[in-house]
C-alpha cells in the first residue's frame, strides 16, 4: 500500500519557519510524514480525534486559521505557523536540518 495520494510533483511549504518540498496532492500530515518518515510512529489516529496534529496555518499574508493536519490538504506556499507537540516532536530531526524560510 502506498501512503502517498498520486502526485506528479512537489510543493514548497513552510513549517515552524523551515522550507520543505513535499507530494502535492496529499493532506498535510502526510505530507510532513514525507520530510519526517518519525510522523509513522507517532501517536497519531489518523481521523481527527485525538488532536495530536493540531496546527495553526495561513496563506499569504491571511491570518492564522486553526487546523489538524490529518484533516487539512497541504498546499504550495502554505505556512505552518503553530504545531502540537506531537509533530514537533517527530519533525525535530527535519526541521533542524532544513533551510530557513526568507520572510
């Protein structure tokens, strides 16, 4: 089984101020399970209830919505400004070694 929805490229996001490159197509915490392979043993449902993927995130210079990354569909030039504990702790590797984000 492939984890990843069809894609035939890769979109930039942003995350916590860190730049990756990721399937588009995908929800958000695939996504990030794409940069962060960590994601997969995280304590994640998969199906919005436990709340593990919480995030804050805007586009542009709109203003801050409030998501869960299981549910949200990632999108080229989206920010991820706020994450729950959960998908920092799984990204820390990832997000030390990607570049910064130039604002």
């Amino acid at each position: 089984m492939d984890l990843y929805e069809p894609y035939e490229k890769l979109v930039r996001i942003v995350v916590l101020g860190r730049v990756f490159e990721v399937p588009e197509n995908n929800l958000l915490l695939r996504q990030l399970q794409y940069v962060a392979p960590d994601i997969g043993s995280g304590r994640y449902c998969w199906n919005g209830e436990c709340r593990y993927c919480e995030i804050g995130w805007r586009k542009g210079e709109g203003a801050e919505q409030p998501a869960l990354a299981c549910r949200l569909p990632g999108q080229e030039g989206m920010r991820v400004t706020r994450a729950a504990a959960e998908i920092r702790y799984n990204m820390s590797d990832a997000l030390a070694a990607a570049p910064r984000a130039e604002d």
